[in-house]
C-alpha cells in the first residue's frame, strides 16, 4: 500500500534542513560571545544513526575523538576520516546511506556556520 513510503527527496531534504538548523544554533550560540568547542567521539560507527533503537552493524574502525572551535570543520574531518576507517565492504557513506554525507554541512557552511576545509592536527 505505500502508506509508509518516504519521498525519494525527503532524505536530502531533511539533510538540508538539519544544515539550516544547525546554522541556527551556531548563530544563536555567537550571540552569547564565548567561546563553544565542538567534540566528535568518532568510536562505533554503525550505518544508522545511534539515536535509533537499533543502529545496525558497525561499519568502521573507531577513529576517536576530534574538536574544534568550528563545528562545520569537525564535522567535514569527521565524516573525512570516518571514510578512511570504513570497512571495504560498506563502501562509504554515499553507497552505504544513498544520500551525500556532507549536504547539511554545505547548508550549514552556506549559512555561515563555519568551514568545509579544516587542518587536522594529530595530538
């Protein structure tokens, strides 16, 4: 019956707005003038997101932990290094999800929020 069936654009879509929001937070969060880092724990990447019941298989080696003063470049490093620590047989994320894995960073960098290209410093 295709009662539940999702729009082939509604992922992209989606991913567009969770760009325009997190811009929003950025914004919100540089009016109150001090300094936020943003903190990736890269450990047990599994192909669905880790806020559903059950988010699958893990489908990379743990990365470990990044941060930055720009959440659009930790993001853009995460996603980056993810690809890197994927299993052979996911392929990466554009293959293992249909969908871009930086689309809502490029909104959110359109938007302000920060920067797609980063500087990786291994402590």
């Amino acid at each position: 019956t295709r009662a539940l069936a999702v729009p082939e654009d509604a992922i992209e879509e989606f991913n567009i707005r969770v760009g325009r929001v997190a811009a929003a937070v950025v914004d919100a969060f540089r009016k109150w003038r001090k300094p936020v880092v943003y903190i990736t724990v890269a450990e047990q990447i599994t192909k669905l997101c880790d806020c559903v019941p059950k988010p699958n298989e893990i489908v990379a080696r743990d990365v470990g932990f990044l941060a930055s003063t720009d959440p659009v470049a930790v993001d853009s490093a995460s996603i980056d290094l993810i690809e890197e620590y994927m299993y052979p047989e996911y392929g990466g994320f554009a293959s293992l999800n249909g969908v871009d894995p930086k689309l809502h960073l490029r909104e959110a960098s359109a938007r302000g929020a920060g920067e797609l290209e980063y500087v990786l410093v291994k402590l």
